[in-house]
C-alpha cells in the first residue's frame, strides 16, 4: 500500500481494485477467523466495545472504587486464611487486612459506604481450626518388658 491513489481515480475504485488485485494474489487466505461470524454481532451497539475486548484479551478487570476494593481484598484474606498452613499464617493475613479496613474507615474512599468492620481473628482462627484434619497424636510404642535384673542384694533382701 504504498503507492499513491493515482489521479483521476475515485478512492472508492482505487480500493476496491487494491482488494480485488490481493484477493487475486492470495494475500487474503488463511488470516484468523476467515469463515466464522464476527463477534458481537447481532448485539447492541456499544461505544466502549473496544475497551472490553482489550481487557478480556488481557485477562484485565476494570479497577473498582476504592470501598468495593477494600471488600473484596477481604473476601480475599477470608480465603486465604482458610487455606493458611498454621495459625501464625492465619492471624497475620487477618492483621494484614484489619489493619487496611481500620485505614480505610479512617480516610474518606471512593464508592459506596465501606460498612466493613475489622475481621475477629479469633473467631477466623476457630473456622481455620475446625476445617483443619483431626490430628491424632502419635502412637507410642509400648514400652519393652525387660527381665528384673537380679542383684545379689535383692536375694539377700528377699526379692526375687
């Protein structure tokens, strides 16, 4: 494409024959998607479809207002808790966050109403305990029987 439309030339025509001329040439075959509908069609028009598409391309999120964040990280910090591997882990993940909802609730924050209390660790830390498996202490082995060693004192003490 980098001769010039010639003069005299309508840019309709001159296109269309540049089309024509690689469809002749092969240039249009095997590009992704040749055969299949394109996508979205038949949906309402929307301005900021482009947008969308690059972000589900990216496997992006559109960032939330600071409140609907600050939730959902704690949702986050639930989860993550209950799949901690000990109860330190448990209370520091826990501390993590209560200590970003304690900030949040102190400064103003873009969005909803945050209404979200710190988390009770304690109680996030008896859910982590019950959803743990049961432990059960090792078994001890019984201890050895060894024969009474005889000693000279004992047979003269009269134990035998």
């Amino acid at each position: 494409m980098t001769e010039r439309k010639p003069p005299g030339v309508s840019f309709e025509s001159w296109i269309d024959r540049q089309i024509r001329e690689g469809t002749e040439r092969g240039l249009f075959d095997n590009l992704p998607g040749t055969g299949k509908p394109l996508p979205d069609q038949g949906k309402p028009y929307d301005e900021m479809w482009w947008i969308k598409q690059k972000l589900r391309e990216e496997n992006l999120t559109l960032p939330l207002p600071g409140t609907l964040a600050l939730r959902k990280e704690a949702e986050e910090a639930r989860a993550a808790a209950a799949g901690a591997r000990s109860e330190a882990e448990v209370r520091k993940i826990i501390a993590d966050i209560n200590e970003k909802i304690v900030e949040g609730t102190r400064k103003a924050m873009s969005g909803p109403p945050l209404n979200l209390a710190p988390l009770d660790v304690d109680e996030v830390v008896r859910d982590w305990r019950e959803r743990q498996p049961a432990r059960t202490p090792p078994v001890a082995a019984p201890p050895e029987r060894r024969p009474k060693e005889r000693s000279l004192f004992g047979w003269l003490r009269g134990n035998r």
